[in-house]
C-alpha cells in the first residue's frame, strides 16, 4: 500500500530548477493579463462605432461654448457696429458703387418700367370712372325686385311678449319710437314737399342737381303711430308691425298700379288671424314717392311704409305670419330667399 501511494506523489525536482519554473510561471501570467487587457480595449472600441468622433466633436463643442462664455463677458458694441455697416453697404456700397446690390443702371430700368406700370393702371382706372356715374347705377337689368323689412326689431323675427308683463314688450315700443323720429310731421313739413297723391313724383334736370322728397308723416299710421296709443297696441295684446319696401333707384312700380301689401297666416289655421287693419288704409305705397334719385341728391327721402295692426289674433300659441308685396313685376316666391318680395314671422301672444 505504501509503495502504491508512493508512487502517486509528484516527482521530486531540485531547489534551484523549480525556482526558474515559478518566474517563468509569473512572465507568462504577466504576459497573458498585458493580451487580455488590450483584447478588452479592443473590443470596446468595436462596440462603439465612432467614438473617437465623438469625442472630438464632444472637444469641440466645449470649445465653442467657451468661446461664448468669453464672448458674452465682452461688450456688444461692435458687433452692432458691423451689422450696421453691412446694411450700409447693402444699402449703398461706394466702391462697387450698387445700391440694393444693383448696379445704377439696372435701377433707373426698374424706376422707369413700374412709373410706366402705374401710369398705364391709373389711366385705365381713369377712363373707368369716367363712364360710371355715381348718381345713377349703369346696369339695372339684374337688379332684383325690392326686398321688405319690418319694425320693431325682433330676434329671429319672432314677437313673443306678454300683455300682463310690460318689460317683455317695452323695448319694442321703444325700438318703434326711434325708428319713427324721422317721420315726425314738423320735421317733414320743414324738409319735404306735399305731393299729389296717384302719381310719379319725376323731376327732370341735371343728374346731380338735389331733388325734392314727397312728405310721408307719421300721423298718416293713424292707431300705429304712437300718438294716440304710445304702446303702439302692445299693452292690449294688438301689436302694430311696419314693414318697408327696399330702396332701388329708379324703381318705378309697373303699369301705374301702386304696390300692395297683404298678410295671412302661412300655415296652419287661417281662423288664428281674425282681423288685421292696415294704415294708409290702401295697404300700398303711394307712386308719390318714386322713383327713388339716390342718397347723394334724394337726401331727404324718407321711404313710404304700411302698418300692419293685428287687431284680433289668437292668443296663447305661436302663429306664422307671411306678409306678401302684390303687384306687376313683383316677385314674392323665391325660395331661397325669403326677404324678396316678402318676408315671415311669429307672433306669439301671452296673456
């Protein structure tokens, strides 16, 4: 048994020749950690394209930004100064001598070419105004029959108020009462003429001469008026509407026959409107007051209205009202627009 362990035992060497194993042992280890250690630089390298790169532009942008720090603590001054300059330059350079970085020659070229342009703008413009005139429209044909418009002002021409509660009709009252100032009778005696009635007030002469205007008073409303009832019939639940027909020039009604003015119910039951009385009592626009001249020599022209008063109407629900202009040459059926001849609201009265 002692000669079997025996024989498993490393040999045995001499002192000096395993001392020369140990450093050689330690060079090669030396050697091996010196390989692995460039092997690891290496590969770092490798597994990050261009980091050279960026560290020079990482030196560079640290460069730059002390640069500004050392630019920022210096006055301000001159670079000013040089931005000046080069505007100066810009603006006239005395050695190329250009202006606008163009030479002198190819300036007087542009000056000569837009003062052309702008002559030959202002002599077309010229000649247009020439045949216009500002008195009386050049072309009529297309100008649509008159439209219509009512007072007092209403919210989506709805009229909804309450007899027994003043604030929900006081300020159609009030919107009545300014509209009508200019129809006061002193001031169209002072300003206008009283015109025969049943004719065309025409006045010949110079297109910009001032023409006259026929008187239309606002006592010719009668119960509408506001003079004999200041409530215009709103506290008793019998509201008066004034409707207007449009300015045209020139407008003339056709064949003579003043233009007319009707109301009914639009839909639904025509029994919710019993009565309705209008002032002048003809219901129609007298032909005194055509043709129109224009606002520059028709100054005083105050446009003839029709009251509608709505005497008896049903209570308690709204009712659609549709108020028509009847005569030749009116047009009161056009769909997509509902103001042409005619014009739709609702009255809803509470009590």
């Amino acid at each position: 048994m002692r000669r079997q362990l025996r024989s498993r035992r490393a040999p045995a060497f001499p002192y000096g020749y395993r001392y020369r194993l140990d450093d050689q042992d330690e060079v090669n280890q030396n050697y091996l950690a010196d390989e692995e250690e460039e092997a690891e630089e290496e590969a770092q390298v490798m597994t990050v394209p261009g980091l050279e790169e960026e560290e020079e532009e990482e030196e560079g942008k640290e460069e730059e930004e002390e640069r500004e720090e050392e630019g920022q603590g210096q006055p301000t001054g001159n670079a000013w100064r040089r931005k000046l300059q080069i505007v100066t330059e810009y603006l006239w350079d005395p050695e190329k001598r250009m202006s606008l970085a163009r030479t002198g020659l190819i300036l007087v070229i542009y000056f000569f070419f837009y003062a052309s342009l702008a002559a030959v703008i202002t002599l077309f413009l010229y000649m247009l105004f020439l045949t216009i005139s500002p008195y009386m429209p050049t072309f009529t044909e297309q100008v649509k029959p008159p439209g219509v418009m009512i007072r007092p002002f209403a919210h989506s021409l709805n009229f909804n108020f309450n007899v027994s509660e003043p604030e929900t009709w006081q300020h159609y009252v009030i919107s009545l009462n300014g509209f009508l100032q200019g129809y006061n009778d002193s001031l169209q005696e002072e300003m206008n003429v009283d015109c025969p009635p049943g004719q065309y007030f025409i006045q010949d002469g110079d297109e910009d001469e001032d023409k006259k205007a026929c008187q239309f008073k606002r006592s010719f409303l009668k119960n509408c008026s506001g003079l004999e009832d200041p409530t215009f019939g709103y506290s008793t639940g019998q509201p008066c509407i004034l409707l207007k027909m449009n300015r045209i020039v020139g407008f003339r009604p056709e064949l003579g026959d003043p233009v007319k003015v009707s109301c009914k119910v639009q839909k639904g039951d025509e029994n919710d409107i019993r009565s309705i009385n209008y002032y002048p009592e003809s219901a129609s626009f007298d032909l005194r007051y055509y043709p129109y001249y224009g606002k520059l020599t028709h100054v005083n022209y105050t446009s003839p209205l029709v009251a509608m008063h709505f005497t008896d109407v049903v209570k308690n629900q709204a009712v659609p009202v549709q108020c028509q202009l009847k005569g030749k040459g009116i047009i009161n059926d056009v769909i997509n627009d509902r103001f042409v001849g005619r014009i739709v609201f609702t009255l809803n009265i509470e009590t």
